[in-house]
C-alpha cells in the first residue's frame, strides 16, 4: 500500500515522543494551578480564566493532538494536511474568541504582553498549521513536516510562558491575599457571657 509519508514520519519519532510527554505533563500541572488558585481564592473570575488560562490548556492538548496524530500509523500526506488544516482554524477560531471575552473584561484590562502572548503568538502558529497543510499537500513533505515540528515547538512554548504567568500570578495574588487579610481578633474566652471563668480557665 503506497504511503509516500511514513519514511518522513520514522524520522521524527523520538520527537514527537517528547512533544506529547511534555505537553500532557503540562496540562496536567494546570489542574494543579487551578486548584491551588480555587483553594487560595484568588480564581474567581470565569470570564478571566476563559480568556487566559483555558486557552494555555488548549495550546498544550493541540501540541499534544499532533504527537499522537502524527505517531499513529497509516498517515499520507493528505492525512497530514487535513489535519493540519482542521487544528489551524479550530485554533483560530478559538483564540479569536478568547481574545473577545478578555477586551471585554471589566476587572483587568490586558497590556501589550498580554496580546502579544496569548493573541499575536498563538494566531502566528495557528497559520502555521495552515500554511503546513499547503505545504504538504502540493507534495513537499519533508518541509512541511519540518514546519509543523518548528510550529508545535512554537505554539508549546508560547503556552509554557503563559502557563508560567498564570503560576506566578495565582503565587503572587495568594501571598498579597495573605498579607493584606487582617488579624483575626482572638476571642475573649476568659469569661463567659454570664461573667464567670469558663472551664480551663485560671
């Protein structure tokens, strides 16, 4: 059965091996980061996490979408394409509506960092994979399986720093909390209501 991409794709086994392993591992310390968020009452706002911290965990799972897509078995080049082009819109798609809802968030208003990172960044990548799935359709294989490799690589890192700045957010928001909370007053257990030593009590 004739499959001109499986001799490219042997050679970016190892690769995509790390891609995956890296990218649920990832995924699975921003559960962490939300819990600890959750316990620590600093996350409070869906629309925030909507336009910030779900499109990192989406980043990581499409990073993680191609290892396994591209490590099964069977795939042509216009296997590689098609999927390629369906995680390029549906990235796009996604990161478009992200950005809406954090334009429209009253409680923080995002900086340039903000847009290049978790707009501009993203959006380059997601092209990439359509600019993959030209690439491989009109018969350039081995360029454009180095493309998407380069562009996975891109769209993970750019999720890694976002990731990092939510970390360091939900630390930071957790030890203000913690230092602007006022003393709790301790009770006056010496006496009860009727003005008498409560037990245990000298």
């Amino acid at each position: 059965m004739p499959d001109p991409a499986v001799p490219q794709l042997a050679e970016w086994g190892n690769f995509y091996v790390i891609i995956g392993s890296a990218a649920a591992g990832l995924t699975g310390l921003m559960f962490v980061v939300i819990t600890l968020g959750a316990e620590a009452q600093t996350i409070s706002n869906e629309k925030g996490l909507r336009a910030f911290v779900t499109p990192t965990v989406v980043h990581f799972c499409i990073a993680l979408i191609v290892a396994v897509y591209l490590s099964s078995p069977g795939q042509t080049p216009a296997s590689i394409g098609a999927g390629s082009a369906i995680l390029g819109l549906a990235g796009l798609t996604y990161v478009g509506g992200a950005m809406l809802v954090a334009g429209r968030l009253r409680e923080y208003q995002p900086v340039g960092e903000d847009w290049l990172w978790h707009g501009a960044f993203p959006i380059i990548a997601y092209i990439g994979f359509l600019i993959v799935a030209v690439v491989v359709c009109t018969g350039h294989v081995a360029g454009g399986l180095r493309v998407l490799a380069a562009d996975t690589v891109f769209i993970l890192l750019t999720g890694i720093h976002n990731a990092w700045d939510a970390a360091t957010w939900v630390a930071l928001s957790a030890s203000r909390r913690k230092r602007d909370k006022p003393p709790d007053q301790p009770p006056d257990e010496s006496r009860d209501a009727a003005g008498a030593d409560t037990p245990g009590t000298a």
